[in-house]
C-alpha cells in the first residue's frame, strides 16, 4: 500500500484523528507518531516520521472541510479547582467536607474510598492535584468522557479520572494540568461553535 493511503486509512480509522488535526489540537508530528506503527504495518516498511507529517499536510486540508463537529460541546462551562489532595476516606469526615460547600469527588473500588477535595479540609500540606468541572446544559452526551480522554491524550495530559454524572464531567488531574485541560475544552467549545 502507498504510504498516503496508509496515512489516509489510518486517520480515517480514529475519528479522534480528524478531530484532532482539523482543530489543531495536536501538531501533525504529534499525530504523525501516533500513527506511525499503523502506517509502517499497511506500508509493509519502516515510515519516517517526516514522511508521514507530508502525507497528514495533504490529507489535512480536505479533513477541515469534513471532519466532525462535537456540537454537545456549544454550551459547556468549565471550571477549575486547583490545591486540591487525596485522603482515604475512613480517615476524613465526610459529612463536613459536604457540609462546607467545597467541591470535592469522592471514588470508591468497593472496598476503599479515596476523597479529592481542597488540601486544607483534608489537613493536607501538598495540594498537587486539581479538579476540572464541565457542565453542559442537559445531560451530559454518550461519548463525551470517552472524546475528552482522547483529546487530553492527544495532546500529552493524563488525567487520573475521568466521571460523568447527570449533566457533569469531572476531570481529576495534576494540577499543573488544569490550564491545558482548560484551554482544550475551550477549543472543543469554540469548534461546536464554528468558530477556529
């Protein structure tokens, strides 16, 4: 197989690709070593990356003009939490981490609960982990963790955890991801709203 046809088929495997480079979420080099091991299967031989960013250049433009729009994504808000920790839950009092109006997730395996809330409620000195909130208007759709996990992927974020209860999704993360997972749900924000 021709290596543009592999680029071709293999971006057009993952929807998550077509997203991804027509948004710009991630630079063609970025995408270009995600897909490398695809590309060198259907080419039958070792790719380089540069050949592979020439061959997503060509198939870029016409993935503007037909790739995906997540239109649940119009009318989210987010918001950030930042100094936020981690404590086992039968050492932290529930009730008054609730009673405080804090934000806060607790996770459970069934047989431990791990409680996120801010450092100081939980008499924590390290606050390394942040909390981002996505609301969307109505229920949040089918897919949208699973699309947000990818693009956060994409782009070199790994989040703890990733809920989604009613109308919200909730992203557990370092802090020092918070700004970029921001600036990402912003950027799916501005596409569903055909804007670049």
């Amino acid at each position: 197989m021709k290596i543009q046809d592999a680029v071709k088929l293999a971006v057009e495997g993952n929807p998550l690709y077509s997203l991804v480079m027509s948004t710009g979420l991630a630079n063609l080099s970025a995408v270009a070593r995600a897909i490398k091991p695809l590309v060198d299967a259907a080419a039958g031989k070792d790719v380089k990356i540069a050949t592979i960013v020439k061959a997503l250049e060509r198939l870029e433009k016409s993935l503007m003009r037909s790739s995906p729009r997540p239109e649940d994504f119009r009318y989210v808000e987010s918001v950030a939490y930042s100094g936020m920790a981690v404590a086992e839950g039968g050492r932290v009092d529930l009730n008054s981490i609730y009673s405080s109006g804090e934000p806060f997730v607790a996770l459970s395996d069934g047989a431990k609960t791990w409680i996120l809330a801010p450092a100081r409620l939980l008499g924590r000195a390290e606050a390394d982990r942040g909390l981002v909130k996505v609301v969307f208007p109505r229920q949040a759709p089918v897919g949208a963790v699973t699309l947000l996990v990818q693009l956060m992927r994409a782009v070199g974020i790994s989040p703890e955890h990733v809920l989604r209860h009613d109308n919200q999704i909730y992203i557990v993360a370092r802090r020092e991801d918070l700004p970029g997972i921001l600036s990402l749900v912003e950027r799916v924000k501005k596409l569903a709203e055909g804007i670049r």
